[in-house]
C-alpha cells in the first residue's frame, strides 16, 4: 500500500462519518488534509517545542481560539507572489478532532455555499472562492486528488432536501423576528445564523436565497 493510500485509509471512516452529520463532503475534507499535510508529512509541529499539532486542514489560531496552539513557519500567496511567513495554528489530542473541528469551521456562514454545493468538484472550487485559501489553485489541486484517488466512494449522495413553501416561510417569518432580536442585542452571530437558516429553508423550499 502505498503511502497515499495508507494515509487516506487513516482518515477516511472519520471523514464519512462526520459527512453524515455535517454535510461536508468526505472527498473535499480528505483531499484538504492530503494537500495541507503533503499526506501526512507536514503537519505542522511547533518550532520551538516540537509540538504535534495533528491539524491536518492547516486551521489558523486567531485569538478567538480557545485551544492549544502551536507556532510555525508557512507560506501564503499575496498579490500573485508567494510569502513565507510565522503563524499560529490549532492543536488538538487527536487527529479525529482536527477532522470535527475542521468541519465547524465550516459551518461559518461564508462557506454557506461550499455546504450547499451539490457536488464534490464544486465543493473544492467554492473554498478558495469564499475564502479558505489564498492559493488561487488551491480548488483544481483538491479536484486533481480527488478523481485520481476516486474519493468520491467516501461520500454519501446528497438528497435534495424538499419543504412546502407555506411552511418554510412561516418558519422563516419567526427566524426574521428572532434575526431582528439579535440585531437590537448585538449579537452579530447568532444574527448571521437566523439569516442562514432563513437561506437554507428558502432553498429547501425552491425559493431564492436573499442573504448569500
């Protein structure tokens, strides 16, 4: 088996399973950690300590994180032009968390699209373009490791989810109020999230998203 392989089989159940429970497509989290990782090779390891971070998405720490972290050397693309640079980064006990916490991450409502794309292939592309990565290949590299391992057996299909419209906008009628609340309050996430539950329910439903 090779190394590919065998990093893959390493992170594959967990990546199915939290695609059940998250939406985020098993193929597009395997080909991150394979990309991130180098598969499995660059995790990154703090430079002082030597750290394992098992953070296998290359998840930055900002100081709204909570968790232990780790401080090493990357690169970014600004401008066209590749930047070496020193940042922090999450650490977590297991690799299995840095899967969970990867597809929190996500549950950002700027990835709102990346959850609702109906295909792996979108998926990727719609990364870079709502901002994950600076790397402007970043989407075609995901895809590339994706059909060339067929990853896509991870995956489970993606019903296409079907609510009465009378019902959807009754519920959305009680999510604006609840939106409006939380705008009064200040509370701009728990705001972001009655707008995004409004947008899911709305395309549920057939209807346009207004909040994207």
């Amino acid at each position: 088996m090779s190394k590919q392989q065998t990093f893959i089989k390493l992170i594959a159940e967990a990546a199915s399973q939290l695609h059940q429970e998250y939406g985020i497509f098993a193929s597009v989290s395997i080909a991150q950690a394979c990309l991130e990782t180098g598969w499995g090779k660059f995790i990154p390891v703090d430079h002082k300590s030597g750290k394992n971070s098992n953070n296998l998405f290359g998840v930055k720490a900002f100081n709204s994180w909570k968790g232990d972290r780790v401080t090493c050397q990357t690169w970014e693309v600004y401008g066209g032009k590749t930047v070496s640079i020193i940042s922090q980064f999450r650490a977590y006990s297991s690799i299995y968390e840095s899967l969970r916490d990867h597809h929190q991450v996500l549950l950002n409502p700027r990835y709102l699209r990346v959850r609702q794309a109906k295909t792996a292939e979108e998926a990727a592309q719609l990364l870079h373009v709502c901002g994950y990565a600076t790397d402007p290949q970043y989407g075609d590299k995901l895809v590339g490791i994706i059909n060339q391992y067929n990853l896509k057996q991870y995956d489970y299909v993606k019903e296409d989810k079907k609510v009465e419209k009378d019902i959807a906008n009754e519920i959305i009628t009680q999510l604006q109020a609840m939106w409006k609340v939380y705008d009064h309050l200040g509370m701009l996430d728990k705001k972001a999230r009655m707008g995004e539950l409004a947008d899911e329910l709305r395309i549920a439903s057939g209807q346009q998203a207004m909040n994207r």
